[in-house]
C-alpha cells in the first residue's frame, strides 16, 4: 500500500471523527481535526535491529483487540492499525462514552532505507509483534 494510500486512510478515519463523532460546532474545524488526530495517530513505540539484508521491528500491541491488527506497508513507511482494546474492561460505561471503545487507532513508523513491502513477514510472539522488512535491492544500472 503506498504512503498516499496510508495517509488517505487515516485521514479518512480521522475526519470521521473529527467532525461526525465529536462535532464542537462551527470555527472550531481545525482545533477538532488536531485533537481528533492526536487521539487516533501516533508515534510507533518499538524496538528496531538492522541484521544483514533486513530491518526487524518489535512492538507491544497488547493496546490492540486481538484479530483487528493491520499491517499497512510502502518502501519506507509502516502503519499498524487496529481497534484499541478498551482498558475499562467491567467497568459501566455511558453511552456517550461508548463511541469511544473499538476505535481505530493508528500508529505509525518512518524506516531508515527503502524495504521490499511483498516480502515482509510479521509474527506474534506473546503481545509482542515481529516484523521482518526485507531491505529493498536496486538494480544494477539503475541511474
């Protein structure tokens, strides 16, 4: 998935909550969008190691319900997606403040070099997600 992609997705989900779940009123588009934002995209917190020919990337997802994860890849930019599990589990909550469990949450990460997307390969390992990217090779040639 390209990065042009990616950034329409989360701007997509973004917007929807920015000005449909969450409207403040009018004048206020920009402060919604930011907060909006700041609620769902952020930083991925990882651990990375550069071994030969590959990138692995580490990261706790246990903010993630199980079986939302995706994985969305270009060259040099990775978003992992998910609906984030709601910490409140057995507590009471009130309708208003139902709309905000299973949201989408994104986080995302900048990769130091151009990877291969179709040859990336992600394992869980506890709460922890493994993520092989198989470094991009060029051509021999290419200008």
């Amino acid at each position: 998935m390209s990065v042009k992609d990616q950034l329409t997705r989360v701007q997509g989900i973004v917007a929807r909550r920015a000005f449909l779940e969450q409207p403040c009123g009018v004048g206020h588009e920009i402060e919604n969008w930011r907060r909006a934002e700041s609620e769902l995209v952020k930083p991925l917190c990882h651990g990375q190691m550069i071994r030969n020919d590959d990138i692995w990337v580490e990261t706790n997802i246990g903010e993630f319900e199980e079986g939302t994860i995706e994985i969305l890849v270009s060259p040099r930019h990775v978003t992992i997606c998910g609906k984030q599990r709601d910490s409140r589990i057995g507590e009471v909550t009130e309708e208003k403040d139902s709309q905000r469990t299973n949201k989408v949450v994104f986080r995302t990460l900048e990769l130091p070099v151009d990877v291969e997307p179709s040859a990336v390969a992600a394992k869980l390992n506890g709460p922890i997600l493994e993520i092989c990217f198989p470094k991009a090779h060029v051509q021999a040639g290419a200008a």
